[in-house]
C-alpha cells in the first residue's frame, strides 16, 4: 500500500466533491443510490470511518510522547472522542437509502407502462 499523504486524502475529498456536482445535476435516483450506497454502507461507510479515523486521531494525539500532557490537550481528545462517536451514529443512514430504494421501485412498478402491467 502506498504511503497516505495529504494529497492522496484531498483526491477522496474531491472524488467526494465530484459526487456531490453529479447529484446537482438530477441523475436517475437509481443510479445516484448506487452511487451513494457504498458511501453509507453500514459497516465500512464513511460514517464508520470517519468516526473510526476521529478516534484513532485522539488515541495517537494521547499516546505520543511527544504530545503535551495538559488540560487543554486533555479535553481536545475529548471532543474528538465525542465527535467519533457523533459521526458514527449517522450509520443509520444506510437504512434510509434501503427504504428510498423500496420506495422508488414500488413507485415504478405501480406507473402504468412499467413493463408489468398487461
């Protein structure tokens, strides 16, 4: 695996961006969720991550020799934590895309000319 860089983190912020400007632009709902369903997965989108990464962050600010050991240090890993912890909660969010997915097939299979209907 190559070495991460600041450079190889702000290419997935602005593959992020990019997504983001497609979606402005009103693609197929289908397709937009299939765009965005890896991103909300439940168990390695970017909720979990970015929780993931927020709480690894504080673990590596403590644990580093060289960190100061102040209050202030001391109650920034805390809202790190507390923030980890925030971001991680949005997992339900892959929920939401399960039912916009049901709800957009039963809506197409109930329009007259779907393919079924006879």
């Amino acid at each position: 695996m190559p070495a991460l860089t600041p450079d190889t983190i702000r290419a997935a912020t602005d593959t992020l961006c990019r997504l983001t400007e497609y979606l402005r632009e009103n693609p197929d709902p289908k397709e937009a969720l299939a765009l965005v369903e890896p991103l909300l997965d439940e168990y390695t989108g970017l909720p979990i991550q970015l929780g993931d990464t927020l709480r690894a962050l504080a673990r590596a600010v403590q644990s580093h020799p060289n960190t100061p050991r102040s209050e202030k240090i001391s109650d920034l890993v805390t809202e790190l934590r507390a923030a980890a912890w925030v971001q991680t909660d949005q997992y339900i969010l892959h929920y939401v895309l399960d039912e916009l997915r049901k709800e957009i097939g039963s809506a197409a299979a109930s329009e007259p000319g779907c393919g079924r209907c006879r």
